[in-house]
C-alpha cells in the first residue's frame, strides 16, 4: 500500500472542497508527455532470484577502467577514519539543527567545517548547506545582484558547462547573464578573455553586478584572477572565484586576490565520486556579505553557565524565519558532507593536502609527456595544475574504443562544449595522486594503437578516393 496519512475517504471530501473530480485535474497544466507515468517494472520475485537478478545488474558496472576523468569531480585517496566516523549513529539525522540545546554535536561539526574551509579560501565567512558547487555557484551569483541592486553578472566561458546552466535555471526575469569568451590563441588561449571582459563591464546602460570565474578553469588552466578582479571591482562589480578546494593548497586562495565570494565544489575533500552526488557546495565571502549569504551559518559563544555553546547565527538571512525575503529558499542540511570534509582536512593537514596537490601536478606532467610521445598533444599553452586538454582525431570514437582497451580517457570535449569549435577533436583528461605510472603507460600504449589505426585507415580512404 502506498506511504500516506490520508484514507480515500479524506482525499474524496479533499476533491469535493475543490471541486474536481480527482487528483489528475491538478496536473492538468503540466502537458501529458511530462507527467509520471506508471514505472515499467517486473512482477514480484522471491528474494534469492531478486538478488541474483540486482548482482547481475550491478556487474554491467565497469570498475576496471585507468581512469583519467575529472571535469569536475575527482579522484583521490581518503583516511579510512573519514568514512569509519561517518557510520556513528549520532551523524545520520539530517535535519537541521534549530533547536541548539539539543543539537550541539551537530552545530560544532557545522562550526568547525566553516571554520577550516574559512582558512582554506582566505575568507571571512563560511556557509554550510549548498547541494554542490553549481548550486553554490548559482546562489553566489544572486549575492551579487541582491548586494550591489544591479541585475546583470558576466560569466567566464570557462566555467563548468553545468555551473553555467544551473546559473541560468536560477536566474528568473529580470535578471541577466552573459558569457565571457576565452581567448582564442596564443599564450593565453584557453583563458578568460580581459579584453572582452573590459568591453563588457564598460557598458554603461547595463551595469554588472558580478563577475564569475574559475581557478583553474574548466579546461584545467590557471585564470589571471588578480586581474579580472581588478577590473570587475573597477566598474562596480563584485568579484566571484569558482575555485576546486585541493589546488588551495598550492595556488593562491580567493582572498589573496581579492575575491569577494569564493565558491565551488566540496566533493575532492573526503567524498568519492558516487553517480554524482550527493556532494557538497561550498560557499563563502568577505564579511561585507554575510547578510546575502545564503545557508546556515554556525557561531561559538557562552551560555548562561559560561560554558561554549554553538548556536545558528543571523537566522533572518533564513527561510524558516523570513521565507519572502530569504537569502535563498534552495537549501539543506549537507552536514553530514560537511563532516567528511571536515575529517579529511583535519587528517591530513596543509602539509598532507600541500602533497595531494603537488602529486597530481606532478603525475599530469607524465601523463602530458606520455601522451605528447604518441602524437597527442596539448591544446593551450599556459600553465595548468592537473587536468589539461589534448588533441585526438575522431576524438568521440577513439575515446569509446579505449574503454574497450580498459581505459577511461577523460572526457569528450566536443560533446559538452559544442559551440567550442577548437575543442571538437579533444579530450579533457586528469591525473590526481591516486593515478599510477602504469595507468599512464597503459592510456599512452592504449592511444598509440589507436591513432596509428587511424592513420591507416585516413591513408587507405585516401587511395580510394584517387
């Protein structure tokens, strides 16, 4: 039977006060082809051939592939004590804690995780509660109109493709979001464009509230920050980094360089890559913002007794307080990420999280040389951390044909940038600490058979045709 407090009897005297004659009337504005429809499943089986029948779905799962994807989520080695105090009982209650006198366990794992990650990006403020880095991204976005009462943000082009959709889905009428294009050859290829960016914020008719950008960017590449910022403080804006938490611990963090809102995606700190989540948003700001900042916000004080205590702090920015007025109402209690975060920092301290950054730099500059050795070569010049685009002819089909050689390589940038048309033939590709010299000997070996065939193949279309 299905989960649900209301007998037919309730629902009957329900439709009756509306005046409908059943439930699918209050659909009758979502068009038939976007409605739940029934789901397609088999019939009842005993237990022992429904397990036989979920092993057999769960061995369709390639775990087998030298992976080299990243595009966003990461790959990295995590303590086992992360997940070893995740499964204590006392973390798995979700909701959030309003009540302090009896959720101080949960406020203080709050307060610690902003507290650490306020260190890590150089920041004042630190919210927790942000579903992933898009989400955390979007809701940064809508600081800056609300702070500065201005209605148009400029956004780098190489932002993650999904940051930048899930901007526009949180951008409602009357506000507007442009793109800001990259730079198209030459050293800086592959960057923010300064010129564009100039040209854009000088438009007197249509001030900028904010100014988004990534480090490193999408395509793996260090943005010149200090300067976008430069320039989008000069016209009035405020200035947002997207940053990728791990490359903190060499690069310079967001405050270093004036950044007014950091934001960004928490799942490299602690969380595995698990079909997309759930994950963990980071959000933070200067403390000129702390009143546009979206989430829970966890401070120490002193009860009555002069004892500490942890209490949510500032809750009119809350939608449980002023739901018209919130500084968002798309919101939860990520706390239990927030902990694995908070672990995995507190683990492997600056030095161990210095060494996980250093490490994946320095296994992407074998695996750029392995590559660049069977004739796939870098696509931009400028200095990047360790992720990196490469030329690869009829790259969708030789990427498809490497996994059946047992390896994952990277992603297909032609399919997620299609209007790129100097990214049609490439792979993003990434190595992190936990990629090994055989991965990269096998992904190198695995590339060369597959580009030498090509060659055949172009060369024999070729005497065809003559």
């Amino acid at each position: 039977m299905p989960y649900g407090p209301h007998t037919a009897g309730d629902r009957e005297r329900m439709l009756a006060a509306l005046g409908i004659e059943s439930v699918d009337a209050l659909f009758a504005d979502i068009p038939e082809n976007l409605r739940a429809s029934q789901l397609d499943l088999p019939g009842p089986e005993p237990e022992l051939e429904l397990a036989a029948r979920l092993t057999g779905l769960a061995a369709r799962n390639r775990t087998d592939l030298a992976s080299f994807l990243g595009a966003g989520v990461y790959r990295h080695w995590s303590p086992p004590n992360v997940d070893q105090l995740l499964l204590r009982g006392e973390w798995y209650t979700a909701y959030t804690p309003y009540q302090p006198e009896i959720s101080q366990g949960t406020l203080q794992s709050i307060y610690e995780y902003e507290s650490l990650l306020a260190e890590l990006v150089d920041l004042d403020v630190v919210s927790a509660s942000h579903y992933d880095g898009a989400a955390a991204t979007a809701e940064a976005g809508l600081m800056t109109c609300r702070a500065t009462r201005r209605e148009r943000i400029l956004v780098s082009k190489a932002v993650h493709p999904h940051y930048r959709q899930t901007i526009a889905a949180y951008f409602g009428a009357g506000l507007e979001v442009d793109d800001i294009p990259l730079v198209v050859d030459g050293d800086a290829a592959g960057t923010t464009d300064l010129e564009a960016l100039e040209r854009l914020l000088g438009d007197e008719d249509r001030p900028v509230a904010g100014v988004i950008a990534g480090q490193p960017n999408f395509l793996g590449l260090l943005e010149p920050m200090a300067a976008i910022g430069r320039l989008a403080h000069a016209a009035g804006a405020l200035f947002v980094s997207v940053i990728e938490p791990v490359s903190l611990a060499v690069l310079a963090p967001p405050g270093a360089y004036g950044a007014d809102i950091a934001a960004g995606e928490g799942q490299p700190l602690g969380i595995p890559a698990q079909y997309g989540g759930p994950y963990l948003g980071i959000l933070a700001s200067t403390d000129a913002l702390v009143r546009q900042i979206p989430g829970r916000l966890v401070g120490m004080t002193s009860d009555v007794k002069g004892r500490r205590a942890y209490v949510m702090t500032m809750r009119a920015r809350e939608q449980d307080i002023r739901r018209d007025k919130a500084a968002s109402n798309i919101c939860t209690n990520q706390a239990l990420l927030a902990l694995a975060a908070s672990i995995y920092l507190a683990t492997i301290g600056p030095h161990g999280l210095r060494d996980v950054a250093a490490q994946g730099a320095a296994r992407a500059a074998r695996l750029e040389t392995a590559l660049a050795a069977v004739g796939a070569h870098r696509v931009h010049p400028g200095p990047y951390l360790n992720e990196f685009a490469v030329h690869v002819p009829d790259a969708r089909a030789v990427h498809r044909r490497l996994i059946e050689r047992g390896v994952l390589a990277g992603l297909v940038l032609g399919d997620i940038l299609p209007d790129e048309p100097s990214l049609a033939d490439t792979l993003l590709v990434c190595a992190t600490e936990v990629t090994t010299d055989r991965e990269i000997e096998q992904f190198a070996a695995a590339l060369a058979a597959e580009l030498s065939s090509h060659d055949v193949a172009t060369h024999t279309e070729l005497e065809v045709a003559r």
